[in-house]
C-alpha cells in the first residue's frame, strides 16, 4: 500500500491469502477467541457487581463451534478486504508460490501454471510457521498447532499446553475462560520467562487462582494421541493425562527453498534473513520485513519493517528501526503490555533508571469494575527524568500502554505525562500518578 501511493508498481505473490498468518492463522482468530473468552470471565465475577443471572443450576457455557466459525469467517472477511483495498490501489495479486531465480526475478508456480515476475526491487515476508516436534507430531484432531486448533468444536475438558511463552500463555488462559481445564507445561521456573518479573508473578497468581495447573521446570518429552484422550509424558518420567493438547513451542521461518541463496540473501543459525535497520538484506535491491527475518514477532512490527523497507527504497524520510519502542501486548486476563528498558535492563545496569509501580487496586475506576490485579510501572532515566519504557498489566492494556509508548517514543519528561489531564475515574490516572512519583524536586 505505501509503494502504490508513492508511485511504484506493485505485484503480490501471496498462496494463501492477504494478511498473512497475522491475519488468517494467529493474531486476528486468537484474538477474536480471546475476546470471546474475555465475556466468559467477566460474567464469571458479575455478581460481584451485583448482576444476576437468574438460574445459577445452567451455567454460561461457550458453543466453541459457533465461536471458531465466527473467528475464522472474520479472518477471511479481513483478509479479502486487504485484497480488496490494495487491488483498489492497482497492486496486481498473484495466487501462487513464489521462488526466487535471483534477486530480480520470482517464478510463480499456480493452478494455472508458472510465469516469471521481473522486478527492480523484492520485499520477503513470507512469515514463519509453528515448530514441530517428532515425538508430538500435531494431529488436528487430539494434538494442535496454534494454526490447527480452531478445527474444535467442543470446548476441550482438559487442554494440556506445551510451552509457557506468549502463544502458549494467551491460549491457557482463553480456555481457561472458555471453561477448559487448563494444564500448562513451562520448561522454565515461571510463565513467560522474557517478560517482565512482576507481571508474570501476576499472570501466574491469577492462573493458578482460576483453578490452572502449572507446572514449572518441566520438560515434555512425548505427546501421544490414546484415541479418546492425550498422554504427554515429561522428561523425568512423569505423565500427565488431558484430552487434547496445545503444543507451542516456539515457529521457525518460511525461507526453505524459496530461492535465497540463488538471489544472494543470508540466513542466520536459525534460518531466519539478515536484515540491518531499514529492513535490506545481503543483496541490495532485496528487502525482509516480519517474522522470516525473527527480528520481532509482531505484526506492528512486520508492517513497520515494511514502511520502512519501501521509504528507503523509494528515496522517502525514514528512521532506522529502534526495538526499545515497540509496545507490545500479551492478550491473556489480565492482559500485560510493555514498551522500551524493561526493569531487568535496570538491574542488569544496561541502563541507569528509576522505577515506581502502581498497584491498580488503588485505582478507583478498577474498584468499580471490580479489578484486583494489575499495575502500571514507569521507568525514568536517572537524572534526566525521561521516560524510557513502561508496564501495564490490567484490562485492555493493549490500549493503556499507547501513552506510555508515546512518551518513550517522543522522549518526554515524567513531568510531561504528570501534567496532562486524565479522566476521573480512569485506568489512566495511574499512570500520570505514577509518573507524578517520578518527579525529581530541583
């Protein structure tokens, strides 16, 4: 869409669908199920708010049929509207497999045949798929990658979840709220070892307050489909027993045998392509954006590697990319968000901060809609008062962390977020009280 408005002639080679795995296999239908999940654990604590449900004998109960059905359907309505726009825009689409015979030319294998595309310049995003494991081979049937598990129709009685990680993480909770009994495996001594400490202690809490079993430092070694259940068997002989099993441990890129070596483009260890700050690879006309270059697994940052991509090669203004602005989002309940130096950064003395952490059970608004758990954390440079990163771990997080992302962004002085007005009651007020905490007295 960028190089169509600024003048280039653009042609896709997609074998799927427009918008990619963020689009048609990930992001939009796991968080279409969250969503849904998210109703179930609000009406769970409702009457708390003193709503009444009327016969507490027939309790909510999710129709996972109907629920995939609808995440999927909206995947596909999304993604044909992307097709849709950018058609709109005079960007040619071509439905098929794309290899490259060098690094000005793409042999396009369809239905119909094989063309030849010739090109001035090349972007790859051809994303990565879900890691598999010989000895728990998915199924689609007892045993699920995160692209296979929308083929339920029932909400399982016991998911067993292999992998503490973010994919990991959001889909035990989703269950967990979908009314699943929910075992999550972590080879790691607490969920989503990468994240920030005090918002995994949380998650944890929370999980395990919800009747989740978790199970740390533990290793699985086999999953094995019984035919009306699962058996996953752990490193040190134990074995647990569920009925359908989550494997997410991790995805590897789309970059075998797609032509990159022929064209002159470098692959990591880990088969991931080299890329510097404006996203060009080993051969200079030829680009990478997303999850084939492993730099960050988000969208927002596959598309801003992209923008960022054509600016260059277009001649447009453009930054380099710079990690430590990302905001990021894990959608489990509550949810966790987080932007730039994370605390562990402090501690580890890569940089020189100041932290102060707002418990939201303070915050009135979170009273009112009956929130326990969560906080908001700033962190300043010391000296200077700048915010540098921030956490938000509470309800819709995604949306809370974007003022914090802005400040870090924009380099903004903890003053500067303390004096701008928020709502009363607000989940926001916390985070100018927090950043108030902050203020150095001169």
């Amino acid at each position: 869409m960028v190089a169509a408005s600024l003048g280039a002639d653009v042609t896709i080679v997609e074998r799927n669908g427009l918008g990619g795995s963020a689009v048609l296999t990930d992001v939009v239908p796991s968080k279409t199920l969250i969503a849904t999940a998210d109703v179930m654990t609000r009406m769970s604590s409702a009457s708390n708010l003193g709503v009444d449900f009327g016969d507490a004998s027939k309790p909510v109960v999710a129709d996972l049929k109907m629920v995939n059905h609808r995440l999927l359907a909206l995947a596909k309505e999304q993604s044909n509207d992307i097709r849709r726009t950018l058609e709109r825009m005079g960007v040619k689409v071509l439905v098929g497999e794309g290899r490259l015979l060098d690094n000005r030319t793409i042999e396009v294998t369809s239905d119909e045949g094989t063309t030849t595309v010739e090109a001035e310049a090349l972007l790859i995003s051809t994303g990565a798929n879900p890691r598999e494991l010989e000895t728990s081979m998915p199924d689609g049937e007892r045993i699920f990658t995160w692209k296979q598990i929308y083929n339920l129709t029932e909400v399982p009685e016991h998911l067993i979840v292999i992998g503490s990680g973010v994919t990991g993480a959001e889909f035990a909770s989703a269950y967990n709220g979908l009314g699943s009994r929910v075992t999550l495996i972590s080879s790691r001594d607490r969920v989503l070892p990468g994240e920030d400490a005090d918002a995994a202690r949380v998650l944890e809490d929370v999980f395990q307050a919800r009747g989740m079993t978790v199970l740390s430092r533990s290793r699985a070694e086999s999953v094995k489909n019984t035919g009306d259940g699962v058996l996953v068997t752990l490193s040190d002989g134990r074995t647990v027993e569920g009925s359908h099993c989550l494997v997410a441990v991790g995805a590897i890129p789309n970059t075998r045998d797609i032509g990159l070596e022929e064209a002159g483009i470098a692959l990591d260890e880990q088969g991931q392509i080299k890329v510097d700050g404006v996203s060009r690879t080993t051969a200079s006309n030829v680009y990478a954006a997303g999850d084939c270059t492993g730099v960050f697994n988000l969208a927002s940052v596959a598309a801003m590697q992209g923008r960022i991509a054509i600016a260059h090669l277009m001649g447009d203004s453009v930054k380099p990319l710079k990690l430590k602005n990302v905001a990021s989002n894990i959608f489990t309940s509550p949810e966790i968000a987080s932007v730039g130096v994370s605390e562990a950064d402090i501690a580890a003395g890569r940089y020189q901060g100041d932290v102060i952490k707002l418990s939201l059970h303070t915050n009135a608004r979170a009273k009112m809609m009956d929130v326990k758990e969560g906080f908001v954390k700033i962190i300043a440079r010391k000296g200077s008062g700048t915010v540098i990163g921030g956490v938000v771990v509470g309800p819709r997080a995604s949306e809370l962390i974007f003022p914090i992302a802005l400040a870090v962004t924009q380099k903004l002085h903890v003053d500067d977020v303390a004096n701008t007005f928020t709502v009363y009651p607000s989940l926001t007020g916390s985070i100018s009280e927090a950043a108030r905490r902050l203020h150095v007295h001169l």
